[in-house]
C-alpha cells in the first residue's frame, strides 16, 4: 500500500470566495466576492517581518490544499473568521505525494481570546 500524504487527509475546511467580475452602482466594471467554494486542508500559522517584530498585531496563516480551485480568491472563512488572500495563489509541483496549492491568509479582524 502506497504512503497518503497529510494533503490527503485534509484537516481543516475552509470557505472560499472566488472573485467575480461585477458592475458597480455607477456602471463600472469590478470584481467582488462570489458564492463560497468549500475545500479541505491545512491552515498553518505563518509570521512575516524580521523577529517577528512588526507582525505581532496581524494574524497571518498559510492554507496547504491539495489543489485550489481555479480563480481569484478574495476572502477565507475559518472557524468563524474572516481572512483576506494575500498575494497570488502558490502552486508546488513536487512529487505526486507532496505536490499542493497554497495561499497566504490575513486576518480581517484580531482574534478575541474570552
């Protein structure tokens, strides 16, 4: 029996808005969050900034998915919060095991800890 990736046992599932073209209230064309896709796969949390120093009031994750669905992303929704993508979707084409698509993540809001 082959090995299954931990792509393939997906943990997290995350909500997806694809971004659609639209036409605003004065008639110009722009693109605005569509209907959600829901995908499985791994939210790991990231950090930018050197030491951590300028990053420590952003919530910053990477989604790890076997392969995303084709399109722009606009918003992420995980255990009820909102994510902004950040940056263009990343694809690794490694191996049949460990090839995946990733995006970078960003809190809309900062998690409120009760």
């Amino acid at each position: 029996m082959g090995r299954v990736s931990l792509l393939d046992r997906p943990r997290d599932a995350v909500s997806l808005r694809p971004e659609v073209d639209a036409v605003d209230e004065y008639g110009t064309p722009t693109r605005v969050p569509g209907p959600p896709v829901m995908v499985g796969g791994r939210m790991q949390p990231i950090q930018f900034g050197e030491d951590g120093d300028a990053t420590s009031n952003m919530t910053v994750y990477k989604f790890i998915t076997r392969s995303l669905p084709p399109g722009a992303w606009s918003t992420v929704e995980w255990r009820g919060r909102t994510f902004d993508v950040v940056g263009e979707p990343r694809r690794s084409n490694g191996s049949r095991a460990t090839r995946h698509d990733s995006i970078t993540c960003r809190a809309q809001q900062p998690e409120v800890i009760p």
